[in-house]
C-alpha cells in the first residue's frame, strides 16, 4: 500500500500543481478548488507512504517525480521550451529516482 499512496500523492500534487497554473491567482475559482483540494490529498496521502517509507526516500521521489511530471506537462500542456542545462538538471533527477529505487536498502521492495 505504501507505493500506492506515494503515487496518489505524487498524482495529486501534480494535478494541485497544474491547476495552480490555471487558477490565474486564485482568480479562477473552480482551479482553485482543485488546487486546495489536491495538495489536501497530496499531503494526506504522503503521510501515510511515510508511516511504511523512509521519509527522505519518499520525499525525494514524491518531489523527484513531480518535478518532472510537471516539466513534460510544462513543455506539452503549456508549450514551455527547455533549454539544454533544464534537460540536463531534470535527466539527472530521472536518474536518481531510478538509482534511488534499484539500489537504495531503505525501499523494500
């Protein structure tokens, strides 16, 4: 259960996030609804991955993985360009979440 509550957490913060865009300042009231809401169930949820999760662990991969999450949506949703140090900065993000899940002995697997 605990990989699933990371990733309803990870899910909900990214769409908190992408809303967030859209909400205009909090202009926009019903993205500002999902935004509350969202980050409300992000951090809910990342409370209980952490009961079962070691807490650097699964921050780095919650905010690893919504980092990146909300760049391919930043570049496909929003057409935001990245320059060649932000593929470089984000692939080396990739990178660690991988290691960080094959290789680390605090995730049982």
């Amino acid at each position: 259960m605990r990989w699933l509550f990371l990733s309803i957490a990870i899910l909900s913060e990214v769409t908190a996030t992408t809303a967030l865009k859209y909400s205009d300042g909090f202009k926009n009231i019903i993205p500002s609804i999902i935004v509350v809401l969202g980050y409300g169930v992000c951090f809910y949820f990342l409370s209980l991955a952490i009961k079962q999760i070691p807490i650097g662990i699964a921050y780095a991969l919650w905010s690893g993985v919504g980092i990146t999450l909300i760049t391919l949506f930043g570049y496909f949703i929003f057409k935001q360009k990245m320059d060649i140090p932000a593929i470089i900065g984000l692939s080396l993000i990739i990178v660690g979440i991988v290691v960080i899940k094959l290789f680390s002995e605090n995730v049982s697997r």
